[in-house]
C-alpha cells in the first residue's frame, strides 16, 4: 500500500506539470487537458470531435512535447493504405532480402488526421494495435512503443467524402471529447498569446513518457467501493434495454467507464471512486458506442440526450465512500 501511497504523491505531481505546460499552448481547455490525461493514465485512444481549427492537433502535439515522446501524424485520405499505417516489408537489393520499413503507427502518440476520410479496410490498419498494442505485417507481429496512444480526429459537418467509423473501431476508443469554441476572452487571450511567436515551437518536456508507466499501474490501486462498481454496471447495462437504443454499450464499455473512472480519481486527489465520476465520464465514455433507433433520429433526440438520461435515471449510491 506504501507503494501505491508514493505513487499517488508522484502522480498528483506529473499530472500538475503535464496540465500547466499543455495549458501554456492551449487557451480554456483544462476539462480537455484533464480528460486526455485520464486516457493517457488508462493508456487507451480518444476521438476528438469537432470542426477544423479548434486546436485538436495543436492539443495532441502539446501533449506528446510536454511528455518528450515520440509522436507520428497520419493524414487520412481514402487512397491510403494499410501498409501506409503498419510498415511493409520492401526488397533491398544490395543485400537481396526483404527489410521491413516501419510505419508511423511506431510512435507513442499517433494523431490519426481525419480518420473517417480513410477507407474502412485502411481504417480496420488500427484495430490490433488500439487493443492488444502491436501490429501484425506478413505474419510478423512487433510491439509498440509504451505508452501507446492515438489521437483520432473527424469533422462531425463535413460528411462528404468520409467512412462512418464502424462499430467496432469506436468501441476502442475510450472517449470522445469535443474542444468547441472558446469563450470572448479566451479567443483574446489566444491572439496575444500567439502575437509574437507560436508557444508550441518552444514548449519544453516535463516529464518522460517511460516514467508514466508505473503512475498507468498505480491508478489501478484506486479503491471501487461495491455500490459504486454496481452503479458502473447498472449504466452500462441500461443503455442495452432502453427503447430509442438499437445497441447499447459493450461489456468493454463497462471496463472502460470503471478504468476511466479510476484515473479521474486519482488526477483529483483521491484514492477512491465516487459516484459523480461515473456521471461527469459516462457521457464521453458511452455516447459514441450506443447506437440510436431511426425513430429516434428522425425525432430530433441525439445519442448524447439519450445517454445523459440514462445516467439521471439510474439511481446514484447514496452512502458517502471513505
């Protein structure tokens, strides 16, 4: 247990240094900033959501910068290919064999540019490795780096062009976060802050990224009392009855919500789980792996109405947990 202890005290650290240098580039983005930590703490992959230029890219860049790791960008197009992602196996000539040229999927954080612009086949390239964290090239399978974690993006207007992501791809990512807009002063602060020089270009690292491998093991120290790992799986499981749902979320949707919450806990300085971080994480966890009825679509009601309902009805433990 005193080893958890140190851990927790080294944590609570890295995620203030992580979070104030981020913050230095990014202008009214710390529910971002703390969400991509939990996902970084529970080594998992984040969809980000939103229209171009709310600094989605600038945010993963950041982060790997701030953590000195290695960081790889694919642009999604749809005549990419799937060994443009893995690596592929090329002949050298001189030596008369084949060499195998690592892809950009080989790095600690991959931001994955327009995901859903990429053909579903190119788009299944990231599959084995969002899981089990190695890809497979002609019946070679190689490790990845660790921490391991991609950074997707997609535009929800622009529609044209793209490939829905399937089901089974968005159930591997942990989250979906939307930036949005910034308020009048933040988008002030942002050209002053930018006025001279880009913050980004001088951003220094504060922690390295092997070191985030024993606070990744730490965070599952923190204590689920029952009534709470209860009410995780009562969400969960809601979703699968409810009427203007055709899918619910998975079984992997209910490790996900339980490890999420677990690190949400520890980067707020507690060493147990309440019940509202399950509510605060439930509706970035489970919107984008339920899928709404055509009923329900053409009335207007969105998956992220439907899931914050879900999460309001299902009765919350009312004992304080010590």
């Amino acid at each position: 247990m005193s080893e958890a202890v140190v851990s927790f005290d080294a944590l609570h650290q890295v995620a203030a240094r992580l979070t104030d240098n981020v913050k230095r580039v990014m202008v009214g983005k710390e529910s971002a900033i703390e969400l991509l930590l939990v996902a970084l703490l529970t080594e998992s992959h984040v969809l980000l959501e939103d229209v171009p230029g709310t600094g989605k890219t600038t945010m993963a860049r950041a982060l790997a910068r701030s953590m000195n790791a290695s960081f790889r960008r694919i642009q999604f197009t749809p005549d990419l290919l799937p060994s443009d992602v893995t690596g592929l196996y090329i002949y050298n000539q001189k030596d008369q064999e084949f060499v195998f040229r690592e892809g950009p999927i080989q790095a600690n954080i991959l931001l994955a540019d327009e995901i859903n612009r990429a053909t579903p086949r190119t788009q299944a390239a990231l599959l084995e490795a969002m899981q089990e964290r190695q890809v497979t090239v002609e019946g070679q399978t190689m490790m990845l780096p660790r921490p391991f974690l991609v950074l997707a993006t997609q535009n929800p207007v622009e529609l044209e062009g793209t490939f829905p992501l399937p089901e089974a791809q968005l159930d591997r990512f942990l989250m979906r976060v939307s930036l949005g807009y910034p308020t009048e002063s933040q988008e002030n602060e942002m050209l002053l802050r930018f006025e001279r020089d880009d913050p980004l270009s001088d951003l220094q690292p504060v922690v390295d990224a092997a070191k985030l491998l024993p606070l990744q093991r730490a965070v599952r120290h923190v204590r689920v009392e029952e009534s709470v790992r209860r009410y995780i799986v009562q969400v969960a499981r809601a979703t699968r009855s409810h009427d203007a749902l055709e899918v619910g979320a998975s079984p992997r949707a209910t490790l996900a919500l339980y490890a999420a919450s677990q690190a949400l806990a520890a980067l707020r300085q507690r060493e147990f789980v309440i019940p509202d971080d399950v509510k605060y994480l439930a509706p970035y966890v489970l919107t984008h792996r339920v899928l709404i009825s055509p009923q329900t679509r053409l009335r207007g009601r969105s998956a992220d109405e439907i899931v914050l309902g879900v999460v309001n009805s299902v009765p919350a433990p009312v004992e304080t947990v010590r």
